[in-house]
C-alpha cells in the first residue's frame, strides 16, 4: 500500500512539474522553456517502475472560478497550479494539499473562440470521502445538487454510495472511504 501510495505521489508530482515547467515561472511567464524528452521520461518513471496510474482528470467548465471555488468547498481541495495557454485555454490544477490522497482535477476553460458544450456531459468523477453524507450537504451548499442520497448499496457490500452533480453537471459520485469498490 505504501509503495503504491509513493509511486502516485511520484507520478502526480512528475506530471506537475511537466505542467510547471511548460506553463512557465515568474521569471518566465510566457513559458518559454520546456523539459527536456529525457527529464520528462525520468520524472513520469521515477518510483513508479513498472505501474501505470492516473495523474489527473480533466473537465471543461463555463466558468473557471467558479468551478474553482465549488470544488475547493464541497470537498476541500485546493488550488495547486493555474496557468494559461494563450489562444486555447485556461487551467486550474485542484488537489488535496498533502498530495498523497488521489489524482488532481484539472478544469478547464477554452478561450479559442469555438463553440462548447459544458453542461451535462456523461462524465464521472468519483470521490472517496470519509462521510458520504456530510459531502452531500457541502456539495449543495456550494451550489450543486444531490441526485442520489448517500445510502449502503448491497451491490458494493454495504458500502455507502451517493451521487451529486457539479455546477456544470458532471456527476460526482461520492464513495465512503474504505467501504467497498466504486466506479
């Protein structure tokens, strides 16, 4: 558990710091400098040898700050990176802040002029929360809504399962931590 546990630190860590470097610094806003092939290969494999994982998932949004802010409410994450990629799209990189509790959630928000959908696309995100229930009223005090009340679901040995939605109406299932298997 241990090593798997180091092994998505050092994957998520690999893939911030990939987002870091391409997005730039204070001293180089614009980005200009970009890793290396062989330092992006090293860090994607560093302590993760022979495991493949998910860094992060990304999700397009109406409005970036307001994502932004529900997510850092409902469910305590917080912001690790935003950046700009001019002429397509903004980014916020959220996450738990000691890093060790999941993949981040990358929202995005196009800015190349074209057309898009973000309401009630059939995506989604599952979160394993230590009380199902409390989420759920964060969840609706930060302005989404509740589908499925967190209940014990015998298709998942009892554990306790609830389904939400986020202001744009991704599907956030909520999972008790520890309780079973979700997906």
């Amino acid at each position: 558990m241990e090593h798997r546990r180091s092994a998505r630190l050092a994957l998520v860590a690999a893939v911030l710091s990939v987002s870091v470097a391409c997005a730039g610094s204070d001293d180089d806003p614009a980005g200009a400098r970009t890793p290396s092939p062989t330092a992006v290969t090293e860090a994607a494999t560093a302590d993760a040898t022979d495991r493949t994982s998910v860094g992060a998932a990304g999700i397009g949004v109406a409005d970036l700050r307001a994502s932004s802010q529900f997510y850092r409410s409902a469910f305590g994450m917080v912001e690790l990176r935003a950046f700009e990629i001019p002429g397509y799209m903004d980014e916020i990189v959220l996450g738990f802040d000691d890093m060790t509790r999941g993949a981040a959630v990358v929202l995005m928000h196009y800015t190349d002029g074209r057309e898009r959908d973000y309401q009630d696309n059939p995506v989604k995100l599952v979160f394993y929360v230590p009380d199902p229930t409390a989420t759920a009223r964060a969840i609706e005090a930060a302005g989404g809504s509740i589908v499925l009340e967190p209940a014990p679901q015998a298709a998942l040995d009892d554990a306790v399962v609830g389904l939400a939605k986020d202001p744009d109406g991704y599907t956030l299932e909520l999972l008790e931590a520890g309780g079973g298997t979700g997906g």
